[in-house]
C-alpha cells in the first residue's frame, strides 16, 4: 500500500505541475501577444511620425537650399567686387607713383637748372 499511495502521490504531483505549466505558459504567452500587439502599434506610429516629417521638412530643406544658394551667390558676388576694386585700387597707386615719380623728377630737374643759373652768377 505504500507503493501504492507513493504512486497515488507522484502522479498529484505530475499533474499539478503539469497544470502549473500550463497556466505558466499561458501567462507568458498573453505578456508575447501583448509585446507583440504593442510592438506593431509603436512602429505604426513611428512610421506616422516618420511621413509627417517628411513631408513637414521637404519644404523647408528646399527652402534652406535656396537660402544658401542666393548666400553663396551674394558672397561670390561681394568677393568678385572685392577683386575689382583691390585691382582699381593698385591701379590708382600706379598711376601716383608714376605721377609722385614726375613730380618728384621734374622737381629735382628745376631746382637743379635753377641752382645752376645762381651759382654762375657768383
């Protein structure tokens, strides 16, 4: 009879584990399902996120790419006129330097020719 109720016993025991595993199962699977369900939901959701960025931001990307076109081309133009007038101006300092250079010249060649008629007299 002992081996009997030890049967009797191990089989109880069988059997609730094997109900305990069921319902353990259960459980888990239902947090899965329910992973899964929010999982789906959280990448709909970002895909929503996602177009309506998209489409909020194209205008302003394009925007903000025509902005910093017209910059360059203002800087362009500001460098090129830069250009010019460093050019008018070295011109304008040739053309003085050339002029002092005369100046200069044609003082040195009067006071000389008056220096010379003066001291032919003494």
């Amino acid at each position: 009879m002992d081996i009997e109720l030890s049967q009797t016993i191990l089989n109880q025991g069988l059997t609730f584990l094997y109900i305990s595993l069921g319902v353990v199962v259960l459980v888990i699977g239902g947090f899965l399902a329910k992973l899964i369900y929010d999982s789906a939901k959280l990448v709909r959701n970002l895909n929503d996120t996602t177009l309506l960025v998209n489409s909020e931001l194209k205008p302003t990307l394009n925007e903000l790419n025509r902005a910093i076109k017209s910059f360059n081309d203002i800087v362009q133009n500001t460098g090129e006129g830069v250009g010019n007038v460093k050019l008018g101006i070295e011109n304008v300092l040739n053309k003085t330097k050339l002029l002092s250079g005369n100046v200069v010249s044609g003082f040195l060649k009067g006071f000389m020719a008056v220096y010379t008629i003066f001291s032919k007299k003494k």
